[in-house]
C-alpha cells in the first residue's frame, strides 16, 4: 500500500502504516474481536476519523499527519488487550519511536497525542501508557451525558446541594453564592463560594 501511493519516508514505523487502506484495514481487523471497526472507523484512520479532522483543522499537525500517525501507532502497539492484563498499553517513549522519522519535530507528535488524549473516545491512558479499548472511555461518556444538561440547572443544582452542607469545618460560617452584602463583615475566617 505504502510503495503504491508512492510513499518517501525514510522508514515505515507502525504510524507510517495506512490503517484507511481497505486491504490493511481488513487484514488487521480479521484477526481482533468484534467491535474493533467502530475503534478504528471512528479513533484511528479514516475519511470521517477524529484524528483526520485533527490533522485538518491543525497546519502543523496535518503537515506531517501526525495525529493519524499517532493513533496508528497506538492502535497496532496495543490492540487488543483485554482488562486482565496486569500493563496494558504502549509506553509513550515506544509510542514516539513509533511515529518520528528523522529529522521531524517530536513536539509536533506530542501535541497530536495530548489532543488525542482529550478527544477521542476509545482510547485510554495510564501510567505514561496508552491504548484503545472497545468500550467508550469514562470522560468521553459524561462529556456525551453532560451536554444534554441545560448549565443553568447544573449550576442550580450544585448550589443546592452546596447549602445543604452543614459542616463548616475550621471556618465561622459559609456562604454559597450570596452577593458580597450578605456576607458579614468580621474578623472570623468565612468560606464564601463565588457564583
């Protein structure tokens, strides 16, 4: 695939292997459980892939594709591994070597993995590791539960169970989101939550 599209890199490494490929694709996926296209389709490579659009919306990355080289990289360094496995995972430093050609900025693959880190929903971390899992991972599941939740509501209801409280602690008295006239001008230390 890589001599057909006329690839120049001076090495394939694991993130030079183009996962979008049909043939690759089917040739690696054959061998893993079910549920791995949905990994792939969505964190890995592909035309509607979150590091492809990564790599679009980012000059520096999409240069050197590297949010598609990192998840490539991750994605055959760690799949699949099951939760009973005592290390899961690549290490970051295998994972660099996996990605960086010579001569290329490996801040430029940094940057694409913590971007990674805190968009996709496959992929987790550990433990300077990482590694994909079939299951969506649990930020990614409250950031899709929390934007169904109206903010004002949100807000409402921290401020509820804030008053509810009645430890205070060290403190003379605690005030949750008053204006500062409520607020007793005195020497004692006060907790006063902003708004």
């Amino acid at each position: 695939e890589l001599w057909t599209r006329g690839d120049q890199s001076a090495m394939i490494l694991p993130g030079s292997i183009p996962v979008e490929a049909q043939t690759v694709r089917e040739e690696l996926t054959r061998y893993l459980p079910e549920g791995w296209n949905a990994v792939v389709d969505r964190d890995v490579d592909g035309p509607r892939s979150e590091p492809k659009r990564i790599d679009d919306s980012n000059p520096r990355l999409g240069a050197a594709l590297a949010a598609r080289r990192v998840a490539r990289a991750v994605f055959l360094g760690s799949a699949p591994s099951v939760r009973q496995q005592n290390v899961r995972g690549i290490e970051d430093i295998r994972l660099r070597l996996g990605v960086v050609q010579p001569g290329e900025p490996v801040a430029v693959f940094n940057d694409a993995l913590g971007r990674l880190s805190d968009r996709l929903t496959y992929l987790y971390s550990g433990n300077r590791r990482y590694w994909y899992d079939t299951q969506p991972n649990l930020r990614r599941t409250m950031e899709e539960r929390a934007s169904g939740l109206d903010a004002h509501e949100v807000h409402a209801e921290i401020e509820r169970r804030l008053r509810l409280i009645r430890d205070r602690g060290d403190f003379q008295g605690v005030h949750v989101c008053l204006p500062s006239a409520d607020i007793p001008d005195e020497q004692e230390a006060r907790l006063v939550v902003l708004p």
